[in-house]
C-alpha cells in the first residue's frame, strides 16, 4: 500500500524545494519574465495534480478519524474491528464506533499504518503550505498573479483554494484528532521497542520517519487543541483581506481595462490617410519577403493613427514574423501547428483560418491587434509609414523552436488593454514579443501600477550584440546602408 504511493510522498518533498527557490528567485522581481510566469503555471498544475492524489489517499483513510470514530489501544486483547458500540450519550448524543487496536496483531497494525498514512498525506500538504506556499499567499504580487491574472484557467484561483483548505476547521479537526492517536502509538513503540511494529516493519518506519519529522506534527503536538484553533482563525482572517484586496485590484483593473478599450477602439477609427508603404510593389514586397527568417522582430509606425500618438516612443506596433512552411518543417515546428490552432478555437474561441492554410496563403505576420492575436498578411501589415525589421542571432535550434511554438500559442489571445506585461491571457502587441522570447531580458516601464512593455523598449534591445537591424523603411523609402546606426529609437 505504501510503496504505491511513495513516489506521489517523495514528490511532494521535492516540489516543497522547487517551490520554496522559485519563491526566492521571484520575490525579489520587480517584473516577471513569461518564462517566469509559465513556470509557476508549470508548478501550479503540477502541484495540483499532486495535491489532488494525495486527497484522495486521506479521504480513503478518513473514516478512521470520523468524529464518531474511537480508535482505543489495548495489547491485551485481539484487534476488533467494525464492532459497533451503540453508546447512548446524554441529551441524544450521536453513538460511537468503537475500534480497537491490539498494536500486536497484524489487524491492528493495519489499521496503525492505514492512519499514519493518511496522517503522512496531510501532514505533507500542511508542512507545504506553511513551507513553500505560504509565502505566495502573503507576497501581494505574486498572490495575484497566481490567483487572477497571470494564471491558465485549469488553475485560476487555486492558490486561494489551497488557502482556504488549509484554515478548514473540519480538517484541522480530523488532523488533530489522527495525530493525539499516533501520539499514543509513539508512546507505545517506545515503550515496547523490542516489538515487531517498531523492529521488524519497514513501513512503519518510513511512515515514523515522515510524521516525526514534519514541523506541523511538532508544532501541533506541543500545543493546545485551543491555541491551535486560534492560529488557524487568525490565518483565515488573514486570507480573507488577501482574497478581499485581490477582488479590488482585480475590479480596479478591469474598469481601467474597459476604459482604455474604449478609448483604444474610438481612437482607432481615426486614419487620416493610408500608409505610404500600402502600394509597395509586389517586387518589393517578395524581396522583404525573401530576407526575412522566423521569428524576425517587425516595428512599424503610422503617424496618420491617432493611436500612433498615443503610443511613447518612435514605434507604434510591432510583430513576429513566422516563417515559410519549409522553415518550418526544418524546425519541428509544423506538424505541431493544428494542435496549437485547436487549442486556440477551444480554449480562446479563434475563429480564424486554420494555421497551416494561413501560411500556405502567405499570412506570415503574427501580431496582437484590438480584435485579438492574428496571423495575417505583409501587405496586411504595411499599411504604414515606416518599417523596420530586427533579428535576434543567438538562438539555437531548440530554443527557436520554442519560442515559436510560444508565438502560435498566443494567437486567438484578446487584445490587453491593460498593458500587463504579467497577464497571461490577454496579450499587446508588444507583449507578443515579450512572451514568445520568453527567456529574454526585456526593458520594461512600470505604468499605475503595472509593468509595460512598448514596441520601443523592443528596439532598445538593438543596443545588445545578440539583436541587428535588418530592413528599414523611413517615410515609405528604403534605407539601404548603415541602418543598425540610424535606427529610430527612442
């Protein structure tokens, strides 16, 4: 029984690790990288599903600690078990099942190590909280990244289940009441040290080995039922002004979101005119076509937008270029695409063409617009004034791969009208970048509150070795020469 449920034991203490650096790693940020915020989407649902077997291993051993459960010690006699004691309490009190429990037996050591392992399993999800978890919830930061904005559905909000749970009265209950039992047991063994259970099991050893060393045992133990009770209705106060702060930030941020959608969309509506690169000829256009490589950085600017002057900086947009089919057959990323494009129509409900056809039919250009994440046409894409066109030159085959794997998986996202770097599920289209090179160091502007990250602070990265400029367009005209020099950056 134990050995089947030791790997789900052992990763437990091993996440409680992970978890407890990538605390330490994050606390300290000012803003998170993507990669930063996939990982704790990696380790929410990780833990999860970890958390969810370990439930299910205390729910089978719970009827032992059932409130109407009395487990009794007596090496005296043989074990009995599901005798049922009707004891008739006064002012009609509920009856009692009385078990007991000859640690001698082996029916009663069964029942011994059936209890120390539900005990195990709690005792590793309340030594968790406390350890590594705990200290999500009390960093405002990343509580709210985890519980709303930065999160996949699957585990929105999760954190604060693992919260309340953790200040749950009948649990904590239960918890006490198994370890005032296995206190007794502890007891026993050391008073009969020479007996089979403590000398001759291997499981009880490991199960001993688990409980006496968790601090929640220790921590428990040397307090009262009354003490305890109170630190666990101080902690769910406490994560109830959490929950309740949270809920106005997020009210907070999605007025802001409203309004700033509201004024993006009317602002968008005024074009004074079209672009000057709309009618580049076809010639120029399949040369454009034929420099560029996946997952070339493109900048553009459209002083005829209202919406350019809203934008800091020189640049007012800014896109990835996918690549060609062949490109990407030779980077294992193709046959990936209808997955990918599945996902998007269920989880952000895309109703755009199938990725693969998209890109047979040249739409290339992946870009985060007010309707929501597309993969469009250059053409598309050149109604504007200046283009400009980076490269990133450090990659190697497999982080290009995913980066571009990260760069489809954004397309059907709603448009960000928050300009949160640090949202997961709504993206800008400087953000595009910044999630599909999701390792990369970006410059970032810290705006009411909130990391953003404009097409400009995309180009200052030209200023690293690693990045080069290669095309450039200034007011509808090609520079040819020395554009890493001239490139408008602000």
């Amino acid at each position: 029984l134990i050995y089947n449920y030791q790997p789900q034991i052992e990763y437990a203490l091993v996440w409680r690790v992970r978890a407890v650096r990538t605390y330490s790693a994050l606390s300290e940020k000012s803003v998170l990288k993507a990669s930063d915020i996939n990982y704790l989407n990696y380790a929410a649902n990780r833990y999860k599903d970890l958390r969810e077997t370990l439930l299910e291993g205390i729910a089978r051993f719970a009827p032992l600690t059932n409130e109407n459960v009395e487990l009794i010690i007596n090496d005296s006699s043989p074990s009995i078990f599901h005798q049922k004691k009707k004891i008739r309490q006064l002012f009609g009190g509920k009856s009692k099942e009385i078990i007991q429990i000859n640690p001698n037996d082996e029916s009663g050591q069964s029942v011994i190590k059936k209890v120390k392992l539900g005990l195990t399993f709690a005792l590793l999800l309340y030594d968790n909280y406390l350890v590594a978890v705990a200290p999500f919830e009390e960093h405002n930061k990343l509580r709210y990244i985890i519980n709303e904005s930065g999160i996949d559905p699957e585990v929105e909000g999760y954190l604060r289940v693992i919260s309340e749970s953790y200040t749950d009265r009948k649990k904590m209950q239960r918890l006490i009441k198994a370890i005032e039992f296995i206190s007794k047991i502890e007891q026993w063994e050391s008073d009969h040290p020479k007996s089979d259970l403590v000398q001759s099991d291997p499981d009880n050893q490991y199960l001993n080995m688990m409980i006496y060393g968790s601090p929640s045992y220790a921590e428990i133990r040397k307090n009262s039922s009354l003490e305890i009770k109170s630190m666990f209705s101080i902690n769910r106060i406490n994560i109830f002004k959490n929950k309740i702060e949270d809920n106005i930030r997020l009210i907070s941020s999605d007025a802001t979101n409203q309004v700033s959608k509201m004024f993006g969309n009317a602002a968008g509506i005024i074009v004074a005119r079209r672009g000057k690169l709309d009618e580049l000829p076809k010639e120029k256009q399949s040369e454009i076509i034929a420099n560029l490589q996946p997952l070339d950085i493109l900048l553009e600017k459209a002083p005829f937008r209202l919406t350019d002057y809203l934008i800091p900086g020189y640049w007012s947009h800014v896109a990835l270029w996918s690549g060609t089919e062949e490109e990407l057959s030779e980077l294992g990323v193709w046959d990936e695409l209808p997955a990918i494009y599945n996902e998007a129509k269920e989880t952000y409900h895309y109703s755009g063409p199938d990725f693969q056809d998209a890109i047979r039919n040249g739409h290339m250009v992946i870009e985060a617009l007010r309707p929501g994440v597309q993969i469009n046409t250059l053409q598309h894409f050149l109604n504007i004034d200046d283009l400009g066109v980076i490269r990133y030159n450090d990659f190697n085959l497999e982080n290009k791969r995913s980066y571009l794997l990260n760069a489809f998986s954004q397309i059907g996202k709603s448009y960000d009208f928050n300009f949160d770097v640090e949202s997961k599920n709504e993206i800008v289209c400087s953000e595009l970048i910044y999630v599909s090179f999701d390792d990369l160091d970006w410059n970032t502007t810290k705006t009411v509150g909130r990391y953003t990250i404009s097409p400009d602070n995309v180009a200052q990265n030209l200023a690293y070795d690693s990045f080069d400029a290669i095309i450039l367009y200034l007011d509808g005209v090609e520079v040819a020469d020395k554009i890493n020099e001239i490139f408008p950056v602000k």
